[in-house]
C-alpha cells in the first residue's frame, strides 16, 4: 500500500511518495520509502541514484540498498548505460533468486520499482513491472495510488511542460497530496527526493508539511475557479479569483521550500 510517483524535469529527476506503511485493517506506521545515493568530484556530483517502490517492504529495502551501493563499488564513476545495465541484469536476477522460490505460495512477495539516475548532465527514469525495467520519458506511478496519481499526471504534465526542477517539485508535492486525501493505503506524510544537476538531497518535513497545508488552500482556490466557470453570475469573480490566485502565489513564496530550491 503505497504511492510513488518519479517526474523528469529539466536535468534532474524528482521522486516522492507518501510514507505510509502497514498491515490491511490492523496496523499503520510511517516511515521513509526512499533510497539515494550521490558521488562526487571535487564538490563536483558526478552520478546520483535514487530508488523507491512499492510491494513488500524487507524486499524494497534490499533493493535500495542494492542500487545505492552500485555507487560505491570502485573509484570509477559508473555512466547512464553502466548503470541501466546493472539495474536490468540485477532485477532479473533477484526475482530468481527471492521471488521466483515462492512463486506458488497464495501470497507471493511481489515489487515494484522508480529508479532514477542522473551522470554527468544526462537523466532518466525507469519503472519496473515484475522483472522487466521499462524507460521513462515523462513520469512514472507506482503502488495502489498509480491508477489515480497517473490520472492527474496525464492532465497536468504536457500543459506545464518543460518542467524546472522547482515546477516538478510543486507537482510531485500536489500529486501525492491529491492521491493521500483519496486512496486507502496512502497517508502520513510525504517524502520528495530532488537528483539535481548540482546535487542529491530530500527536503526536509519542515519544508514539505507547510506546503502541504497551503495545497489543501488551493483546493479551495480550484473549486472556486470551477464555481466561476459553471456560474459566473454566482460564483466568485474573476477579480476575486485573480487576487487569491495572486496571494497564494506570494504566500507560497515564503515557505521555507522555496529556500531550499537555490540548493539545486
């Protein structure tokens, strides 16, 4: 039970997810659900990794520890095609060896996987199915929320195309936002992982918990914009739309987010 979503942006990848965790009508906890890595050079990052997904946990947490350890196997720095070679030649074969043994048994351990790599100003995404690793030019889903985070991704992601890092960020946040308030299984708070031209790093839940706050205000904002479009002679007017609009903007200018985007 969890939702992961990666989103390509103008040299770098972002990816976020929510940080529910649990057992079916019995248990809930939180915890983080993604893995990075960065090497560099002189200050310099050079290649970074990071890795998320859904299915079960112990396997997630093999994995990602897996894939951001591919960093640190010698002093070389591994390129796009090292990488997604690793990647495909790994997954086939823990599904051998962890997944196929059980194959049989009712409840057989299954996962899911975002990877995102960047290598010297190139970047992609790739989403797993079974043991098949599939390339993404756009976004990726994972988890019991795809269907319903894919849904807001395929209206959203084409209009505000080419997305900055900053823009991919915001709607990473809003899409997981979305997806918590609707889908079963996702909750608790939401973790975002920027792999940046300049460095790798996860914003920190003083800088996420504000602005999810201020997106539940823009839901209100968003429904008064329908209101006005459906009824005009009723709804909210254009100069009062325009001026909420305006304001959200500023105030979401001063969330301690926006500081931290100068890091990337």
């Amino acid at each position: 039970m969890t939702i992961g979503l990666g989103i390509l942006a103008n040299n770098a990848v972002i990816i976020a997810s929510d940080t529910q965790v649990g057992i079916t009508d019995y248990m809930k906890t939180q915890q983080g659900k993604i893995s990075y890595a960065a090497k560099y050079d002189v200050g310099q990052q050079q290649v970074a990794v990071g890795v998320m997904g859904a299915g079960h946990n112990a396997y997630l947490t093999h994995l990602g520890q897996d894939f951001t350890r591919f960093l640190g196997v010698d002093q070389r720095t591994p390129s796009m095609s090292e990488f997604e070679e690793f990647a495909s030649r790994h997954l086939a074969q823990f599904y051998l060896d962890h997944v196929i043994p059980f194959a049989a048994y009712p409840d057989r351990p299954e996962v899911w996987l975002l990877l995102g790599y960047w290598a010297r100003g190139a970047v992609k995404l790739w989403r797993s199915a079974h043991n098949a690793l599939t390339e993404s030019s756009t976004y990726a889903t994972v988890g019991v929320g795809e269907i319903y985070a894919t849904g807001i991704m395929g209206q959203m992601y084409l209009p505000m195309w080419p997305l900055t890092p900053q823009m991919a960020v915001l709607l990473a946040a809003y899409v997981i936002h979305r997806v918590k308030d609707r889908i079963d299984g996702c909750g608790k708070d939401t973790e975002i992982v920027c792999i940046g031209p300049t460095r790798t790093a996860r914003f920190p839940k003083d800088a996420i918990d504000p602005l999810e706050e201020m997106l539940d205000t823009y839901l209100r904002v968003e429904a008064d914009a329908l209101h006005h479009v459906f009824s005009a002679e009723r709804g909210p007017t254009s100069k009062n739309l325009s001026r909420n609009l305006r304001r959200f903007r500023a105030d979401l200018e001063k969330l301690p987010l926006f500081q931290k985007f100068d890091q990337f």
